[in-house]
C-alpha cells in the first residue's frame, strides 16, 4: 500500500469514528546540514590557516617584487595562475602573503582583545558597584565614538607597522567582549554552584575560574570568532586607504592598489575581495555554529523542538 492509499484510508477512518487521526510521518535526521556547514567552514579556515603559515614556501615569487609583464590576466599565462597587477607582480604570491598578514592581525589583535575584554568584563560583571560602574562607563564612551573613525586616528597617529594596526583593532574591539563577558558573569554569579562554591569557602579566583569561566565560555568562543571576522574586515580597510604596513602584502593593500584601474582590470580587486568574503563568512557561519554546539539553552531547545516532533509523528 503507498503513502496515498494510506493517508486515504485514514482519513476515512477518522471520519467513521469522528476522530482525528494523523497520517505516520518518518523521523527526520537531526540537523544534518548544520554539521556540513561546520564541517565546510572548518575545512576552509584550516586550509586558510595552512597557506597562511607556509606563505613563504608556497609562493612561487616575492610578492613586492616585479617577475613578469604588467596586467596578465588569469590563466593567460600558467607562470602566474592568477595574473599580475599593474607593476607586473604576482598576484597569487600576493594572496598567499596577505593570508599570512592578514590572519596574523586579526589574530594578534583578538587575543589583545580577548585579554583587556575579558579582564575588565569579568571583574565588573563579579564585583559589581564602582569597578562596574567605571568598566560601563568606558565602554559607553568606546560605544559612542565611531569604530573605524577611532581606529584610522590610532593608526594615522602611530608609526606605519603591523602592530600599529594590532594595537587599533584590539583597542576598538575589546568592548565587545568586555559587555558580553559581564553580562555572562553577571547572570552565572547568581546560580546556585556558585552560591555553593562561596558556602564551601571558595576564594574568589577559585570560583571565577573554576566555575563561572568555564560555563561563560560558549559565548566567549562564539564572540572571537566574530572578532577575527571584524579584525580582518577593519585590517582591510586601513590597507585599502593606505594606513596599513607598507612593507607587507595584504588582502586589503591588494584591492588598494587595484582600485585605480578597477574598470579595465577587476580581478585586480575581485580575487582578494572573494578571499576577505570567503573568510569573513566562513568565520560567521563557524561562530554561529560553535554557539549552537556549545549552548546548553540552545541544546536544550533543539531537544524539546525534537521531542515534539516525534509525537507529533
């Protein structure tokens, strides 16, 4: 009997006992393209990570160095898979070094981020009264003052160099993680662990580090992943107005350089934009996955959403 015969006699039946029966649906899989998602985006960040470290050893020539004739375009000539740029430079040693420089800074400053952030969000949010007060009361100031507008001031200010650009983005990053770190230990203060970790006469980095850390991490590792993504995204543009290090080949410098003939040689800007948007949106979907894994109250829902499912099949 096929699924039409079937539903067709149930609703017979369901009329002759004046009942409503539902027709047997099959239990679906949980997810499945949620773990190919993280499974691609993974992949892709790791291969990123490989070219990155290995730029030197990969990179056919010296990506500031003139190799070859000006404006060759992709797969014109196999000596330069992916063309050459105005100078006759090799665009593809370009992209292996500006992974390198690019990730290096988004990295670098995230972990400076990271420190500042969640030092200062994981103290006010336990201590609480002034140090909290005075920790909000930064971050309102940071908040009102334009990201990138505070980041070209840093950087125009400091000496051209990478860790100029490390400093600025770390500098107008960290109150992201600052305001979700203590909104994290503000609520985890108050469980009932914790209450028991002070009865049992915990100190207090005791309890920060061995139970209220631990269960903040979730949105922590979700929120560096969306600050590696915005480090890369403000690293770009600094090196595509010129306020990058410029001794190094980066994603952004390459588009900055190419934004001049952009109409007769788009690749020029094409093929590092598609890298900053490949790795830019790998790291998003990454972040998004890693919170739904990590979550207990995401799991916890997916689970109930589940278990509705099934009786209701």
């Amino acid at each position: 009997m096929n699924s039409t015969t079937s539903n067709a006699a149930l609703r017979s039946l369901s009329k002759a006992i004046g009942k409503d029966i539902a027709p047997q649906r099959s239990a679906k899989p949980a997810r499945p393209a949620r773990r190919v998602s993280l499974l691609v985006t993974a992949s892709i960040l790791v291969v990123l990570g490989v070219v990155a470290l290995l730029a030197p050893w990969l990179s056919p020539y010296d990506p500031l160095k003139v190799v070859g004739p000006a404006f060759i375009w992709p797969g014109q000539d196999w000596s330069f898979p992916l063309g050459t740029d105005s100078l006759g430079r090799d665009v593809l040693s370009g992209i292996f070094h500006g992974a390198g420089v690019s990730i290096f800074i988004a990295l670098a400053s995230t972990v400076l981020g990271l420190l500042l952030g969640v030092g200062a969000g994981a103290a006010a949010g336990y201590f609480g009264g002034l140090f909290d007060d005075l920790v909000v009361g930064i971050i309102g100031i940071f908040q009102t003052i334009p990201n990138f507008v505070l980041l070209v001031v840093v950087v125009a200010v400091a000496p051209p160099s990478t860790w100029a650009v490390v400093l600025g983005v770390a500098l107008v990053s960290w109150d992201f993680m600052a305001r979700l770190t203590r909104a994290e230990f503000r609520s985890l203060k108050e469980k009932e662990y914790v209450l028991a970790a002070r009865s049992e006469g915990y100190g207090h980095l005791k309890i920060v580090f061995r139970e209220i850390l631990p269960n903040a991490m979730p949105s922590i590792v979700a929120g560096t992943s969306v600050m590696v993504a915005n480090a890369i995204l403000m690293e770009s543009a600094m090196s595509f107005i010129g306020l990058g290090d410029p001794n190094a080949v980066s994603w952004g410098s390459m588009i900055g350089a190419g934004r001049e003939v952009l109409r007769s040689y788009w690749y020029l800007t094409a093929i590092p934009g598609a890298f900053i948007v490949i790795t830019v949106l790998s790291l998003n979907v990454l972040a998004d996955r890693l919170n739904q894994m990590l979550n207990p109250q995401h799991r916890q829902h997916e689970s109930e959403k589940s278990h509705l499912a099934q009786e209701k099949a």
